[in-house]
C-alpha cells in the first residue's frame, strides 16, 4: 500500500510538471510573430533568400495580386490571372522588424525593372509589396522613398506597393524547391543572371541580410 509520504510526493510531483506544462505553452502562445508578403520574381528564389535570413520563421511560396480564384502555376505563368509569384513570409518582429525585412527584398531584387525579373518576363515574375496593415502600408512607402532618396540605382524604383488580397499558396512541389531539388535550382539561379544582375545593381550592398548566400 502507498504510504501518505508517497502519495504527497506524487501529487506535488504532477502539481509541478504540470505547472512547468503550462509555463512552456504559455511562452510559446506568448510569441508574437507577423506576416509579410513580397513579390520577386521566381518564388524559389526569394523563398530560398529569406530561409536564410535571421529572424525568419517560414516561408510560403504562392501567388496573390490577381482576380483569379484558386490559382495554379500553369494559370499564372500563363498570364491573365493577374498574380504574381509571391511570398508569405512569417517573422519574430523581436528579432527583425518588417522595415529591416524589406531592406533585404529591395537589395535582393532589380526593383526598376517592370517587365518581370532577371531571365523571367511578364507580369507574373514583376516586383510588388503587399502590406497586411495601414501600418505596414507607411513602413513600405517610408521605406521604398528612403530607397529612392539614396541614389543608388540609376533607374527609378517600379516596385508598386498593394494592400495584400487572398495570398494562395503554390503546388507542394514548388514549396522549399531548392532544398529538394538543389541541382537544378542552383543550375535555373546560376543560369537566369539573378545573382549577377543583383551585384552590378547593388554592389556591396547585394543581398544585404542574407546570411548563406
């Protein structure tokens, strides 16, 4: 038979591990994280950039921007939709803030280009930023003015800003496209110019933010 003592320190014992439970859901429920959603031309690409950005906590990779229900990559690429390849992109605001978010999308991109990006043409391949909030939506034009105000790039910005609409996701096996298919990415990247074409418009700037690249 259990003594008192055995059956006290059972009871204390559940009490504790169950406090501890609800301290570690607690802390997981308390983190805050927001969303931002960016168009740059291949969506393989811009997912692969920001997996590698601290800060970052997933990565989506769809389409948004269009009237279209439901859209398949076929539907998009094919033109009429009017979406884009897009991001969603979730982040700890602790770590990185959506200001400092963007400043890797203008220097990972050629934001002066409005026919699409790099080896990629048309409409679905072009630059955009969707803000979630009038908040986001003031971060993004501070933030495009101040990119203007630098003088960097000889050409001006085209990259509109949209208040983001339904954002759907892409087919499975565009999701983490790099990672499952490594050698044919990197031979699409290598092979489109997108790095190449960032360094000669950025410089030592180029992919500022990206920690692997």
């Amino acid at each position: 038979m259990m003594s008192v003592v055995s059956r006290f320190k059972r009871v204390v014992l559940a009490a504790l591990m169950a406090m501890a439970g609800g301290i570690f859901t607690n802390a997981a429920m308390a983190q805050k994280t927001e969303t931002a959603i960016l168009a740059g031309g291949c969506f393989w690409c811009i997912e692969t950039d920001y997996d590698n950005v601290t800060g970052v906590l997933d990565t989506v990779s769809g389409y948004t921007g269009g009237q279209l229900e439901n859209p398949t990559y076929r539907a998009v690429t094919a033109g009429g939709s009017g979406h884009l390849e897009a991001l969603k992109i979730t982040f700890d605001p602790e770590v990185i803030s959506y200001s400092e978010i963007l400043d890797v999308f203008w220097r990972s991109v050629d934001p002066t280009d409005a026919g699409g990006q790099f080896c990629d043409r048309g409409h679905s391949y072009t630059t955009a930023i969707f803000p979630t909030s009038e908040e986001q939506q003031k971060t993004s034009e501070n933030s495009k003015q101040r990119i203007e105000a630098a003088g960097i790039l000889k050409d001006p910005i085209v990259t509109p800003i949209i208040p983001a609409t339904t954002f759907y996701p892409a087919e499975d096996y565009h999701q983490n496209y790099a990672s499952k298919n490594p050698v044919r990415y990197k031979f699409y990247r290598y092979s489109c110019g997108r790095d190449a074409k960032v360094q000669a418009l950025w410089g030592d700037q180029a992919h500022r933010g990206i920690n692997d690249h």
